[in-house]
C-alpha cells in the first residue's frame, strides 16, 4: 500500500509524528509542492491507495475522485474539510476521516496582524535593517473599538484580548444573540452596518459558506472609517478581495492583516503584494508545531485504524 501525504510546505510531516506503524504497512510519500491542476495531480496520485491532506489546501472534488480507482482512504488534518467533497468520496466508496485539531492558535495570529498593523512592526523592522530609525508613527489600542464577526470559539478568545487591551468590543453576525455577547462581556450590535462604522479594528472569525461568502464586499468597506483596519484569519472570499484591494489603495480604509486569500498560495503579481498598507501572512493561522503533532499524530492512528478495519473519525455528508 502507498501512502501520499500533500502540502508538506515546511518538510515536517514525518518529524512531527511517529510514523513506524504506518511505515511497517505503506510506503509514505511526502510531496512538499503544492499541485493546483487536477489532471496533474490525478497523475501524481493514481497509485496511492491513502492520501492525507493538509486542511484544504488540495480541493477534492467529484471529478478528482472519478480519476483514482485506487483511493481507499482520504485523510484530512482537522475536524472538516469542505473543499472535499465528502458525498462523492462515499460514491467512490472511499472513506474519509479527520482529525482534531487546537482551538487557540488563530487567535494568537490574529493579534499579531492587529499589532503589526497599528504597532507599523513590519515596515519598522525593514526600516531597521535599512540602517533607518523610527520612521512611522504606531497607533494605540486601548480606548479603540474591536469589531468581531462571529462570535464562536475564536472570535470570543480575540474578543477577550481585545478587552485585555481595554479596547471596547462589540460583535455581530447574522444568528448572534445578546445572551451569547452577555456571556462573552462584549456589546452586540443591530446590525453588520453598525459594527463596520464604529469599529477602529475588524476582524473576522466565521466559516466560510454560501451565506457569508462575500460577506464584506465593496459597500460594507465603504462603511469601515478611513482610520480603521480590517483582518482576515478565516477565509479569503468571505471578503471581496477587489473590493478590499480598491479600498486599500484609495486610502477608504487605513490598512489590512489577511493570512487567507481567494487563491492559495498567493500569486505572484497579485496587487495585494504592491501595496505598502497591508500585513500578509501565507495561512498560517493553524500552522503551529504543537497543531502539526496532533494533526499528523492523528493521521497517522487514522490510517492503521483504518488498516485494521476500523476507520475512525470519519466524516459524512455531503460536500
């Protein structure tokens, strides 16, 4: 049996679990590039019986499947996976699983995109390295107003940082209750407009979904104020990134923190990349040693579970 483990960008896969359970079954092949053509990758992948994904990095759609008779098992690094198409893995009678995943580093991100932003970190340290001394000048945080979209696991831990910073918080999404803003301490607004308008920073913590794609598009920036910012640590397109990048450039808005983007890895040439008011990190939200021993630890007792016939963790449903 063949293992195929993708997106290893870092070359830690195999370091960050003990594999010799698997290694004693399966040959385990580590790809560290990233294949966006589907035929290529259909290519690379026809002799593999295992693939382990790395979050959603390698989309797998119906129309991949139907390139590999061979797959047996598709492993993917977190609870969920929706750029896979879990209905088409069941026609295909592949069984697909996951794995657990930490619940706190892309809050940790988060704040590190908002200090870089208004704490100018970046542009300093290259100021630095330059043989230049302070050349910006940083804006504080406390008194601000932090404006959080979504309020679930991650936006109520980057919501009580933002009260530690003695910022005021206030939340919204479209099914936010006051029960839930009154159990994390934050104010809930009326509506998204509110929360863009009065919000100094805004940072978004939903998943992406028919419902919240384009969520914050060309009139929703048009509300953020010319001093405010905007980060992204969940999905690119839950953001108009045209819009974003208009409002970038025209100064509507002071500046951005993206770690996610429409396309991944980011292109070269992408106009995000020539802008000087933007912090860009490449989706490194999860990307933590301590993630990457539960999630590769976890595949790895996936895939001989699933070799001695007892699949866990596995994932159903549609797309």
């Amino acid at each position: 049996m063949r293992v195929a483990v993708l997106d290893d960008y870092q070359g830690v896969a195999l370091g960050s679990a003990d594999w010799a359970a698997v290694t004693a079954r399966a040959e385990v092949v580590v790809f560290s590039d990233h294949v966006a053509d589907e035929g290529e990758l259909a290519e690379r992948l026809q002799d593999f019986e295992v693939v382990v994904l790395m979050r959603e990095r390698t989309p797998f759609p119906r129309s991949l499947f139907e390139r590999l008779p061979k797959l047996r098992l598709l492993v993917t690094t977190g609870a969920r996976n929706a750029s896979v198409d879990a209905a088409a893995a069941s026609d295909a009678g592949v069984v697909f699983c996951g794995t657990a995943g930490l619940p706190y580093p892309t809050a940790e991100l988060t704040w590190g995109l908002i200090l870089a932003l208004v704490r100018r970190i970046a542009a300093e340290d290259a100021a630095v390295r330059r043989g230049e001394w302070q050349t910006t000048l940083g804006e504080g945080l406390q008194g601000k107003t932090l404006g959080v979209i979504g309020l679930g696991r991650l936006g109520s831990q980057v919501a009580s940082v933002g009260r530690a910073f003695g910022m005021s918080v206030v939340a919204w999404s479209e099914n936010l209750t006051r029960e839930r803003t009154d159990e994390v301490g934050v104010e809930l607004a009326r509506s998204k407009a509110e929360l863009l308008e009065r919000a100094d920073v805004v940072t978004i913590h939903l998943v992406l979904s028919e419902r919240t794609r384009g969520l914050v598009g060309a009139a929703e920036l048009g509300l953020m104020r010319e001093s405010a910012y905007l980060v992204n640590t969940s999905r690119g397109p839950i953001v108009d990134e045209g819009g974003l990048v208009e409002a970038l450039r025209s100064g509507s808005i002071a500046g951005a923190g993206l770690d996610v983007f429409d396309t991944e890895p980011l292109p070269a040439g992408h106009p995000l990349l020539s802008l000087d008011n933007v912090v860009l990190t490449p989706h490194v939200g999860y990307v933590t040693k301590e993630t990457y021993e539960v999630f590769y630890g976890e595949a790895v007792e996936g895939i001989v579970a699933f070799l001695d016939g007892a699949p866990v963790r596995v994932i159903g449903g549609g797309a």
